[in-house]
C-alpha cells in the first residue's frame, strides 16, 4: 500500500509539473487575468454566428475594422456597444462595453459591432478579444 501511495504521488507530480512547463521559444498565451470585468459593461455574448447551423465566421479582423457578432437581452431601448482596448507589451486586448441604458425587456437582440482599430492596437503582435463571461482570450487571425 506504501508502494502504492509513493507511485500515485510520484504520477500527480509529474502531471501537475508538466501543466507548468513550456517549451523554450513556444508563444505565451495572452492573459486577461488582470483585466477588470465590470468594463464590459451590461451582460452580452460574442457570438460565431447568430445559426448554429451556419460556420463560426466572427469575430474577424479586416483590415483595420473588427467585426464581431453579439447577442443580448432587450428589445426597448437602444443599446449602446463600444469597442475598447488595453496594449500590453506585443498584445493588443479588445473587449466591447454594452450600455443597455436600462432596457428591462427579454427579447433576444442580434447585433453586429464594427469598429476601426486604433492604430496602436493594429501595431501590436498579437490582437486578442476578451470575452464577458471569462476564459481565454480569442486570438483574432490577420
């Protein structure tokens, strides 16, 4: 039974080590691990598409102007969706701030955002959009 214990010890190490490890030259994920979520504004969702029957096509970088599909609770008001940025070292971090102007309504709303970049952000090595409800960053493909 020692035995045993020492071998499953032994395994677990090694696994919860080699989560850790990165091969030398291999590209680091971006992080958004210190980006403050309450910039995101009024609950949405970036959608692939708006049917899941149809490819995920968004969100794209053209040209200079990110193009992003989103869904979110309304129907009453009108919303406002702006784009926003942080440029940390080679990563540019995208994200959009929804103001719901306090829509109370349920209806499902599809909207696209299009929005030109800033330059500083088109410099950047990598462009990576920030999604509302966490995880990583999408790495948006030029």
């Amino acid at each position: 039974m020692k035995h045993l214990l020492s071998i499953i010890f032994l395994v677990s190490s090694i696994v919860i080590a080699g989560c850790e490890a990165r091969v030398e030259g291999e590209p680091q994920q971006p992080s958004d691990a210190t980006v403050d979520r309450s910039r995101f504004g009024d609950p949405y969702r970036i959608v692939g598409n708006y049917s899941q029957a149809d490819p995920d096509l968004y969100p794209i970088l053209s040209s200079d102007t990110l193009v992003v599909r989103v869904t979110y609770a309304g129907g009453c008001e009108s919303h406002r969706l702006d784009v926003d940025h942080d440029v940390r070292d080679d990563t540019a971090f995208v994200w959009i701030e929804h103001d719901a102007r306090n829509d109370d309504c349920e209806a499902l709303i599809q909207d696209e955002v299009q929005a030109i970049l800033p330059e500083r952000v088109l410099e950047a090595d990598v462009i990576a959009i920030l999604h509302p409800q966490g995880g990583p960053p999408q790495i948006l493909s030029r």
